[in-house]
C-alpha cells in the first residue's frame, strides 16, 4: 500500500497488506510526515480531536491516519500503519499494552507517553507522583484493602472524623475509590451541618450528584482515598494544557452544591475561561512533566489563597472552543514539526527500527509569536494576553461594547448585613437522676481524675442514652414497669421529666445541632463515688444532673422565608441593563466575587444555606449548600458575627439593663414624665408603645397574669391524654414540653421572693407568643393575641435600648460590639474602590486591601499559613468574551454577605446612625464644606483589628480627600422612618451598595458612591400587617449620595475609637 501526499484525515477500516516502513517507500511520497491517531473511536470522532486534526492537516506538513475500533481491537500490530508520530491515549475498553506493544516495534514520536498512562488508573499513585514533583494535593489519608498477602489497612470510624495509623481527617471530607476508573466519589458531611453525604457520579441527564440524609458511614469494599473537603465557593476548575506552557482553564458550578448540571443549546455542560494565577500555572506546567502526557486535564482546587490538584485525568481537550481548537492546532503543530525535523529523527528513520527509545516530542519547541494573544501559552504571551488582564472592573468601550455615557453609574459592591431567620425557642430540660446505668454513662465520659462536667452530642452517644432512657421507663412506668411507680420514692424528680426526655430525644433523627445533654455532678459527688466503690449497696447514691439542651433551629418558615430574601436580592439589587440574566448570568460567568460568612449557630448558618438557594437559584437540601458555599468564621474572627463580640460592652448593657429595669417598675406622675425617663431620645415606636402600656408597672402585673392564663391553658391541655394526637403541635413538640416551657418563663419572669420583674425575660416572651401564634395556630389561643400585643409594647421599649437609650450610650455600645465588622466592611468597600482605579492590579501594591504575599499576577495568593478568608476568586478570561457572547467582560461585582444575630444589626444601624464621638467632633469643628483628609492613622488600627483576626489586608492605603456636607449622611425623613421601626425581626437587613461612575478622575471623591438601605424583616402578619402577609418590610433608604471616600474613612473613625479599650 503507498500513501498519497494529500491524503485527507483517513481512518484506517481495513489495513491490507500491513504498511510497509517510512524508510523503504519513494521519496515523492515521503513530503509528508504521518501522525497516527490510535485511540477508541468514540474519542477520535468527537467534535474537539476532528477540529484539532482538521488544523494540523490544513499545515499541509502531515497525513493523519485514525485507527478505527477494528484495527485496534482486531488486528495485530505488524499490521498497523507506521506512523512518524503517534497520538494515543486510554479511554475505557482501550487495550494499552497493544499500543505500547506497537510503539516498542515502531518508535513513533508520542504526544502523551503511554507507559506513564498506567499511573493514572490509581489515584493513590497520582496523588504520590503529584506530592514528589512538589504540586500541592488536598490533606489525605489512604486505605490500603488490596496489598499484598491480603493484609488491610485499619479504618476507626467516629461520628464526625475517620481515622488510621493515628492521622485523623475530620467532615467534611472526600471518599475517593483508589481506582481511578471509579467515578463514584462520596462526600460525607459533619453532624453540625446536618449530617449525610452526597454521591458524586458522572453525569446522567442534568444530574451529577445527589445527597443522601440518612447515609453517613463510609465504604468499606475496597481501597479509599479520604481527603479534606476544601471549600472553593461552589465552583471546580478543570485545567488543559498542551505542552508545559500553555494551558486553558475553565470553570464550573461544583456538583457538590446541588448536582444540577448546567448545559447550553447543544447540550454541553456550561464551562467558562477563567484566569490562572502564576503558582497554577507552575503547577500545570510540573503536572504535563511529571506525566509526561504533552495533552494533559486535571483538575484544580483554589482555597483561600492556596491552589491544590485533587485529580490529573491524562489526555483532555475542550469541548467547544474554536479559540481552543486553532491554539492546541498550533501547538501541537508545532511540537511535531520540531521533534520530526530533528537530525536524531532523521537517522533513526533512515536506520528504520534499529534505534531503540521513543522520542517524545520537545517541550521547547514552540512558536510563540504564532499563538493569539487571548491563550494561556503563558512564557511568550504579549502583554494583552487574557492570562495579564487585570482585575479592575473598569473597562473601555471596546472591552465592554458599550458607549461611556459621561453620567452612567456602575455597580461595583453590594454588602448585606443579616439576621438569622425564624426558629425554634430554646429549651432545656432539667433533672436529678441517681440510677445505675445513667450514672455510669457519666462516668464512662468525664475525664480521668476529675469529676467534671461531661457534653454528649454525638450520634453514639445520644442512641445510647435513649436506649437507657427506653429502659428506665420501661422498668419505672406506673403500671408498666417492674418497679412500678418508685422513681420518685427512689429519690428521682418527676417521673415525667424522663417521659418527656424520650420524646425529645426521639423526635428528630440523630444529627444536626439541634440537641445536647449536659452532666454536672452534684458537689459531693467524689465522697459517694468513693463510698459506691467500697459499698455498692449501703453507700449513699451518687447523684447528676442532667441536662438537655434543644431548639434555637432554623424553622420551615425560616427557610422558606430565607430563599425567597435571596431570591428578592438577586431580582432587586443586580441591575440587568449591561446584559440580559441579571445576577445569574453574571455570577455563572464568573464576574461575580461572592462570599458569604456566618458566625457558628447553626440558625445562623442554615438561614445563610437557605438565602443562597434562592439566590443562586441552586435545589436540592441545605447541607451541600452549607458546606460548599458558606464560610463559618474561626474562633479568632467569629467576634464579628457572634456574642462574642459584645464581650467590650458587658459591663456597659448591663447597666442600662439594670436601668430599664429599674424605670419599667416605677410609677410616674405623668405621661410626658415617663417618656422623657424611658424614650429620651423620643423615637415614634418607642412613645406609642408608652401609649399603650400607660403605666409600665401596672403592665407587668398585667403581662403576668396573662402568661399564668396561657400556662393554665396549657396545663388543661396536658391533662388531656388526646391533645397531643388530636391537636399535634409544631415539629412534634408535646403540650407536656410546651408547658415546661411557658412555665419556665412564668417562675424566671417574676420574683416572688423579692417582689420585682426580670425585665431580661420580655424578649423571652415576646419571642415564645409570636412563635406559638406562628406555628401552633391550630391550638386556638384564648389570650395568645392579648399576649402577644402586651409583650410587642414591652419589648419595643426595651430591646432597642438594650443598645444604648442616648446618643453617647448607642455610639460606644455600637462602635463596641460592631468594631470588627466594622473593619470588615470598610476592607470591603476599599478593596473595590482600589482595584476599580487601578488598571494594572496585578502589578499594583495597593491594587486590594487584601495582601497579595507572593506576588502573583491576579492577586489571587496569600500567605497559605494565614488560611486568610478573603481571596481572589477565578475572574473570567475576558479573550474568550466574544465567542461566549459576554457584552462587558470587564465587569466585576464584588458581594459579602454577613449573617448574623440581633444584636449586630441594632449596634450596626447605631453606627451608621450616630457615628462616634471623635469623627462628629471633626466635622463639626471645621463645620461643612471644608476639605478633610482621611486619617492614616486610624485606616492602619483598622487593619490591625483585621490582621488580628486572620485577615491579611495590605497596610499601605491611597490618601484622598472629601468634602463633607450633613446632607450625604441619613436624611431626615429616614431618620423618622427609622424612629417608627417597632421590631428588628427575623431576617431584618442592612444592604450597602457601592456605585461608580467610570468617566470621572481616579481622585475625584465623586467617582463612588455609596448607598445604604434597611429592612426591619420579615412580616409576621399578626397585628400590623394584613394575616398571612409575606415578604420582607419596606426598604428604607437612609442615604444614596454619601461619597465612598466619606464613608471609609467615618468607619475607620468608628473602628478606631475604641482603640484604647482594644489595644
């Protein structure tokens, strides 16, 4: 058989006689080089290997020959066509060993060497050859059920981490099966995010994954990589590169948030070209060598500033990219023409098959100048090369394909502050137990020598407790039981209490945050523990208390109300004129930095997992969402969130409660003498609650003796042995525990002994009435709404106050309890501001307020010892905009999305209200429309109270002046709006966004700025709004022309003037 010279992309059907060597046929026929393609036809025929083999033959230097799936499988290698060069590469049912059988009797150039390709059939040698060439992989462990002489690895099992040889790997993690082959890769959750796992697959329709609530243990049928689970923002990397030096990345939405995959029109998973940073392109690089495959995919993970590759598949292409195609076209053109050419090739064809060893086509060889400048061959790329664009979000006309109206106004940052949504009361359970087994259950647990309190939350734990539990009423219950009726004769509390623990124990299955018990011995507890030991019998009992702990969870409602919060943001706050899709379009492009913190209450967390949903427009359960999308905060920067961060104000709110105390149980001679005492400041909501309430103490006594009603209404109801089925209540809470707790706010709400209110317990009431007029409706309340408006006015005059109930009061308690986050927002604001005006971020020093350590071109690296919380995210390669139809590539919207508790949004809307003491005092002395600078000063102390929380943030800032004017601070009319707000409900939120205005000069304090808004929450729809109302409450817009200069440097101000109590 002889070979023409334009032989066009032949797939050899049928080879006969076998082809003679290159050597033995005429030199007219030798002008072309053959490239061989051996591989399964499924691969050779897809739409990326006929694109790219189309390219090299179009260079008019090669014939290519296809192997098809009957020469492969059914003829012998002497019978193949000799190729001068060879692209082969495993897929499923690919005979390897008879290609490299070929290649020993041939020596073809390679593209992907084939020996090396046996090493990515096992992840456990992937990850080992990853670790020698220094390429970071995710923190692992492996168990080994498959070496030699069938010994095995040992895996110890616990609720909530895996363990061998003593190295530990806690939930989240990654199951990965050893062989590769197997795509059934499980993700196992923590108790504290609900438990479960998901089971990752390759894709089926438009699924990816699902997850499993009930299934929480790992396998046990084979070997197992059990890895770190690392965040990265719900979104997965895959990384192809051709060659050492060039590389094309592109991103998805993670599986593991809800397993819906994303497809376009032809039905190809969405994907987008994003940028590398210089470390990933290192390790791309390492990666294509160590495998020594030249078409290489893996897989890459970015966590807080730290890369990883968690996965290396061997040859790859991209799926639909005709940029791609002409690149990799080139490329390998490239490569073969050199290595071809090359004198040592020329002899060995001239000597045919006497040489031995197999040449691999040279890394070096390429031709640079030849590649279009929007790839990632990252050595010789011009300076507008897509992998060299900056992150600024400012754009030019061409970049974005719009015209710059002078006046137009961009979107650059959105910042949300959010209370947690509707939940559960908290309750406890409190009783004495002296028996056996539950004694001993104890002390199997507290520490060794030491008679302390003991914390029971695991899944063992808890089923083993209510199996004794189980057994105690089955040997106490009156009637039932062996000794019927004696726990209480034997020295126990009230026999219901164990009843009443059992049920609580049942009523939901073992996982989550929503229970624990507690143990604390009773102080003579050693000496009886001494006796037991030497007299069983005649020693006196040894005696705990124990401790059940429950509710504070996210409710049905809540999580309801929560998505459609996100999904209200998505709509209202994302302008869509730039492109059609809104938020959507823009996050799934990959121009949207979006973060989203929580402080660790699990309401707190869920509420965060459930506004994503909406937001993000993600299905499925909560769990996936919270663990691949929400960053919990760490102990050093959960003050910002948390309680923890009213630490510096304690002893400052307990004196004003201590004085709200003292003035709500007083008489007054007259109405306005008891506003002026209890509302200095005059608030709307605050003198109509006073009108309602009249005489403070009197109303007390009222409240009271309406909470004694509702517990007696109760307490018919418990007596009813049918209430409970005939009128089941919410989350199969009992009207035995509903009493409990309505009984325990009865006895803590009122002293007998000295006469006097616990004035702390109103919001305890409040809270307990409206969730009960919420969710047990159905009980027909007799007084519940009576109740509730009494409690509504009581705590209108009290909670807000709690804060602060005069101007100096709410600037030091608010600046106090909100310093960090605080710091944290103007970081956030900065940080954009810096980056818009600087064109070359990448090589700009104050380019973000976050600390780029190594240098790298996109800012995208921290110091990986920081663990910082705040990084770059992948940006979208803005070369590949007009192919994907992406009007503004350039744009970029930076979100943070704090979730929190009550209390950060009082002190928050305090700060933003009356500011502090020092900056007023600043203004006012040199009064309006003087020019100020913004003080260094305290811009450093704020980033210090940062950096003292993990947060790397760069100490060298841009000065800039502002012009202060009262108008750009809340207006008049908001100021009342706010006056008239009668709660700060579930989901209440404070939203700032940052505008810019592009056209004008980078120091212009015009360019940005800043808008703030506030919601009180949600509706409850039980006095004010019509029954059944949904949705959040009105925004109120407290400013829309503050200046983004003006507001940074009042924060600072803020945050610096509590700087002598934090230093």
């Amino acid at each position: 058989m002889v070979r023409t010279q334009s032989l066009s992309l032949s797939v050899m059907a049928s080879v006969s006689p076998p082809l003679s060597p290159l050597s033995s046929l005429p030199s007219s026929v030798m002008s072309k080089y053959v490239v061989g393609v051996c591989a399964m036809e499924k691969k050779t025929h897809s739409k990326p290997m006929r694109e790219i083999l189309r390219r090299l033959e179009k260079k008019r230097q090669f014939d290519v020959f296809v192997f098809d799936d009957d020469t492969i499988f059914n003829r012998p290698v002497e019978s193949w066509p000799v190729c001068d060069a060879l692209i082969s590469f495993y897929s499923t049912g690919f005979p390897l060993q008879k290609a490299e059988e070929y290649v020993r009797r041939v020596r073809p150039v390679l593209v992907n060497e084939l020996n090396m390709q046996h090493v990515l059939f096992d992840r456990r040698k992937v990850y080992a050859l990853l670790t020698c060439h220094g390429i970071q992989v995710p923190r692992h462990i492996i168990v080994n059920r498959d070496l030699p002489g069938g010994k095995q690895d040992e895996l110890i099992e616990h609720d909530n981490y895996v363990e061998i040889n003593n190295v530990r790997i806690n939930k989240p993690f990654v199951e990965k099966p050893a062989d590769a082959e197997d795509h059934n890769v499980y993700l196992y959750y923590p108790m504290s995010a609900g438990g479960g796992s998901k089971r990752l697959f390759r894709k089926v329709g438009d699924r990816s994954s699902e997850f499993y609530p009930d299934v929480s243990h790992v396998r046990r049928d084979g070997s197992y990589i059990y890895e770190e689970f690392l965040n990265t923002q719900g979104t997965d990397v895959k990384v192809y590169t051709v060659g050492s030096s060039y590389g094309h990345a592109e991103a998805r939405k993670s599986p593991v948030l809800d397993g819906r995959v994303v497809r376009d029109s032809a039905g190809k998973e969405v994907r987008y070209p994003v940028i590398l940073n210089s470390t990933e392109k290192e390790m791309a690089r390492k990666v294509c060598l160590a495998f020594h495959q030249t078409v290489c995919g893996f897989d890459l993970l970015r966590v807080r500033g730290t890369s990883y590759v968690c996965d290396v598949n061997g040859w790859s292409f991209v799926k639909n990219s005709k940029k791609y195609y002409d690149d990799c076209g080139l490329i390998l053109h490239n490569y073969l023409v050199s290595a071809l050419r090359s004198r040592y090739f020329r002899q060995r064809r001239a000597n045919s098959l006497s040489v031995t060893g197999t040449q691999m086509c040279p890394q070096y060889a390429t031709e640079p100048s030849l590649v279009s400048n929007g790839g990632h061959d990252w050595h010789h790329t011009r300076q507008s090369s897509g992998s060299d664009v900056s992150e600024s979000s400012v754009t030019s006309n061409t970049s974005t394909g719009l015209s710059l109206d002078e006046n137009r106004e961009e979107l650059r940052c959105v910042v949300a502050v959010v209370r947690h949504g509707d939940r559960t009361p908290k309750q406890k359970l409190k009783t004495h137990v002296w028996e056996k087994d539950l004694v001993d259950f104890y002390e199997k647990r507290r520490s060794e020598g030491k008679y302390d309190e003991v914390k029971v939350k695991s899944v063992a734990d808890l089923q083993e407790l209510l199996d004794l539990v189980r057994s105690l009423i089955k040997t106490y219950a009156p009637g039932v039981g062996l000794k019927n009726g004696m726990w209480e004769a034997e020295g126990g509390d009230s026999f219901e209490k164990v009843l009443q623990m059992k049920r609580v124990l049942e009523r939901w299955k073992f996982a989550g945050i929503n229970r624990k018990v507690q143990f604390k011995p009773h102080k003579n507890f050693a000496v009886a523990a001494a006796a037991y030991a030497d007299d069983p019998e005649g020693a006196e009992k040894r005696k705990v208390l124990m401790i059940l702990k429950w509710g504070g969870d996210l409710t049905e409602r809540g999580r309801q109300q929560g998505e459609a919060l996100g999904r209200s943001f998505r709509n209202s706050l994302y302008p869509v004129e730039v492109e059609e899709g809104g938020l959507l379009r823009l996050h799934s492009t990959f121009r949207h930095d979006l973060k989203i913190f929580t402080s660790d209450e699990g309401r707190v967390q869920m509420t965060a997992a459930a506004f994503a949903k909406g937001f993000l427009e993600l299905e499925g359960d909560l769990t996936p969402i919270l663990v691949g999308l929400v960053t919990t905060l760490g102990r050093d920067a959960n003050k910002m969130l948390d309680h923890s961060g009213q630490a510096d104000a304690t002893e400052e709110m307990q004196a004003i409660k201590a004085k709200l105390g003292t003035l709500l149980q007083r008489d007054y001679s007259s109405v306005e003498e008891m506003q002026a005492a209890i509302a200095p400041l005059k608030a709307e909501s605050i003198i109509q609650a006073l009108e309602i309430i009249k005489n403070p103490k009197e109303t007390l006594v009222r409240l009271l003796e309406l909470v004694r009603k509702l517990r007696g209404e109760i307490a018919e109801l418990v007596q009813d042995k049918r209430a409970d089925e005939a009128t089941p209540l919410y989350m199969g809470e009992t009207f035995s525990l509903m009493f409990e707790r309505w009984d325990k706010i009865f006895r803590d709400f009122y002293s007998t002994k000295t006469g006097t209110f616990n004035l702390s317990k109103i919001p305890d009431v409040h809270d307990c009435i409206k969730y009960d007029l919420l969710h047990n409706a159905s009980v027909g309340w007799k007084c519940g709404l009576d109740l509730f408006k009494l409690a509504e006015a009581l705590a209108r005059c009290y909670v807000s106050q709690e804060y602060g109930m005069d101007i100096e009061e709410k600037q030091s308690i608010g600046n106090r309890v909100s310093q960090a986050l605080c710091a944290k927002i103007r970081a956030d604001i900065v940080t954009v501001m810096l980056a818009s005006v600087n064109e070359q971020l990448s090589s700009s020093s104050s380019g973000s307020l976050y600390r780029n350590v190594d240098g790298a071109e996109d800012g995208t690296s921290v110091d990986s010892a920081d663990q910082d919380i705040e990084h770059h995210g992948y940006r979208l390669d803005p070369s590949f905009a007009k192919e994907l139809r992406i009007k503004s590539p350039g744009t970029r919207v930076r979100t943070r999305l704090y979730f929190t508790s009550e209390s950060h949004l009082h002190t928050l809307l305090n700060v933003l209200r009356f500011q502090c003491p020092s900056w007023r005092a600043r203004i006012h002395d040199r009064g309006e429309d003087d020019e100020y600078d913004i003080s260094l000063e305290q811009e450093l102390f704020s980033n210090e109270i940062l950096k003292r929380m993990g947060i790397s943030v760069n100490d060298h800032m841009t000065q800039r002046k502002y012009v202060f004017h009262e108008s750009k601070l809340i207006s008049d009319s908001s100021w009342r709006a706010l006056d008239r707000i009668v709660e700060i409900n579930y989901l209440a939120h404070i939203v700032i966004r940052v505008f810019e205005t592009p056209s004008l000069p980078e120091d212009s304090e015009d360019r940005f700025r800043v808008e703030i808004s506030f919601s009180a929450g949600v509706n409850d729809g039980l006095v004010d709004s019509p029954v059944g109302a949904e949705g959040v409450q009105d925004t109120i817009y407290l400013t829309k022309n503050m200046t983004g200069v003006m507001f940074e440097d009042m924060l600072a101000a803020c945050v610096s003037s509590v700087q002598s109590t934090s230093a």
